[in-house]
C-alpha cells in the first residue's frame, strides 16, 4: 500500500523507507548500511538510540 508522504518541514526529511533491523547501525561509526544500502550512518540518527534494545527485544521474542 502506497501513501503520498508530505512533510511539513522544508527540506528536514529526505525518505520515509522501511529496512531491516540487521542492516540498521547500531553506532554512527557502523557502516553496514552504506556497504549494504549505500545510505550514510548519520540518516538514522532518530533511530540510533534504539536500535539495539530493538535488537535484544526481537531475540528474547524469537529464540
């Protein structure tokens, strides 16, 4: 399902994408998704503080 994405702010978000949570970085150091995705680090920098207790939260749920 396709929704037409229109932010508010000017020029502030770039893509709305779903990815992984193995290609996700789990530091702004970790280049896994520039190697696997060609995006730089620093554009999940909203989602870096969660990564690994998203992480640890889906392996005590998926053994």
């Amino acid at each position: 399902r396709d929704t037409k994405f229109q932010p508010r702010t000017r020029y502030e978000i770039k893509a709305c994408e779903w990815f992984p949570l193995a290609d996700l970085p789990s530091n702004r150091k970790d280049m896994t998704p520039k190697l696997k995705m060609g995006v730089s680090p620093n554009s999940f920098f909203m989602v870096l503080p969660f990564v690994k207790r998203m992480r640890r939260w889906v392996a005590e749920r998926n053994p």
